[in-house]
C-alpha cells in the first residue's frame, strides 16, 4: 500500500484532474455496459437465454434491465452524472423528463434539492411523491372530464324526479297529519262525554245520598216522635196524682221536680232552636 501511495503525484492540480478523469470514466462506464447490454437483448445474441447469460456475467436481470434504462436516457442526464451510481441513475431516468431539471422537496426531510445531488432513498421518496401527485392529477382530470360529459337534460330530470318523489312524501305527511287530526278530535269529543257521563253519575250518586239521608233523618224523627209520644202518656198522668199535689210541702221534692221540669223545657227550647235555624238556611 505504502508503494502504491509513492506511486501518486504530490501535484494537488495532477490528483484534482485524475480523480475527475476516473469519475468520467465511472460515469462513461455505466453507459457503456447499458448500450452492449441492450445490443445482446435486441439482437438475441444469447439465442432466447438472456436471464441466464445475465448471471454467468454476475448480472440478474433486473440490474441489466436498470443498465439499459440508464443508457436509454443518457442524452438527459446531467453531465455532473457521472459521478453517480447506477442504482441513482436509474432512479432519476424514471422520473418523468419534465420533473428532472427542477428542484425538489425531499419528503422525509423537507429539504429542497436537484435531483443530482440526492442519495437514493431520497430519490425514491420524491419519485413516490410525484407519482402520488400525477395520479391524483390525473384523477382530477378524469372527474373533470365525467363532470363535463354529464347529460344535463337527464340531470335535470333527475333532479324533477327527485322534487317530485319529495312532494309525495310532503303530500302523504299532510294526510297522515289530518287523520292524526281527527283522531284527535274523535278522541277529545270521547273524553268529553265520559266527563259529562262521569259529572251526571256523580250528581245522580249525591242526590241519592241526599235522599238517603232525608228518609233515615225522617224515620229517625218519627221514633223520636213516637218515643216522645209514649213518655208523654207515661207521665201525662201525674200532674193529677197527690204526689204532685202534695209536693208544695216538701222543699225537696219541689226542687228536684222544678229542676226536672226546666231541664225538658231547656230541652224544647233547644229542638225549637235547631229547627227554626235550619229553615234559615234553606230559605237562604
């Protein structure tokens, strides 16, 4: 190693000039192989076996078809190209023609770059980006175009189809609404009548109460009658008796008798009392 290294230029210019010669030919190189590569392929000169040519130079054929892809491009890549890679190269040869001089946003980064000066993961990321961004043009550009070809008449029909559906629905709202309506009056006038049926059963109910209670009162009265009737005859007999007429001469008996008396008048004046005030208030 240490010969090799004597073997260099210690001219700074000398090494500058070498190091740009060999990325020219590094560059060259991956060109060069793509145009025999495709030579081969296009000219059959593997007889129908180009997988398998492929591998006996150490190639698979998906990194022979990235050689020829490169070559197919080579008039649009850049000359600062040559220093990169193949797997860069093919990455920048398929991205679209007119994306390629432009400057791009590196997804995953945010920095703003030429396609020459990124790795080739961040290749990838700007080619899935602007594939994502054609594909929505293009479906953008394809509702466009279905918007455009509508049938405006058939549309408008359809749109009167709909506002008519719509007013059957309003007009079959409107009846059901009024049968609602007069299902309700029908039940409103069936309340009022089992209030009134309700009100003529009860004042029925309160003048049978009030009748009751005028018969028991009057049957009460005429036992009262007849009980008052039997005590008179019991005792009507007395005032005549030598007891009565005899009573002047005992203090005693005179009082308690007096007392008795005005005990039954106190009595009287209480029945009369009730009675005369009782027809007070039927009068009122």
């Amino acid at each position: 190693m240490s010969n090799e290294i004597q073997l260099l230029s210690n001219d700074l210019n000398i090494i500058t000039a070498e190091i740009n010669s060999y990325k020219q030919v590094a560059g060259q190189a991956i060109f060069e192989i793509g145009r025999r590569l495709k030579h081969v392929k296009e000219n059959d000169l593997v007889h129908g076996e180009w997988e398998k040519w492929c591998n006996s130079i150490g190639m698979s054929r998906n990194h022979a078809t990235k050689f020829i892809t490169v070559y197919n491009n080579n008039s649009l890549i850049d000359s600062t190209s040559n220093q990169l890679g193949l797997e860069a190269l093919y990455q920048i040869t398929t991205i679209p023609e007119e994306s390629r001089d432009s400057l791009h946003e590196v997804p995953s980064t945010g920095e703003i770059k030429h396609l020459n000066e990124m790795t080739v993961r961040e290749l990838r990321e700007v080619k899935k980006a602007l594939k994502e961004a054609e594909q929505d043009k293009k479906r953008l550009e394809r509702e466009l175009d279905e918007a455009k070809n509508i049938d405006h008449d058939e549309l408008i029909e359809d749109l009167k189809r709909d506002i008519e559906y719509k007013e059957e629905l309003v007009d079959i709202e409107k009846e059901r609404t009024e049968l609602l309506k007069e299902r309700l009056h029908d039940t409103e006038l069936q309340l009022k009548k089992h209030e009134e049926f309700k009100q003529k059963i009860k004042t029925v109910t309160e003048s049978e109460d009030s009748m009751g209670k005028l018969v028991a009162a009057t049957t009460e009265v005429s036992n009262f009658m007849f009980l008052v009737e039997d005590m008179l005859q019991t005792v009507a007999p007395i005032k005549y008796s030598n007891a009565i007429m005899s009573v002047s001469e005992s203090k005693t008996a005179k009082e308690n008798l007096l007392s008795t008396v005005n005990r039954v008048e106190a009595w009287c004046r209480e029945v009369r009392a009730t009675i005369d005030k009782n027809d007070a208030i039927e009068v009122l």
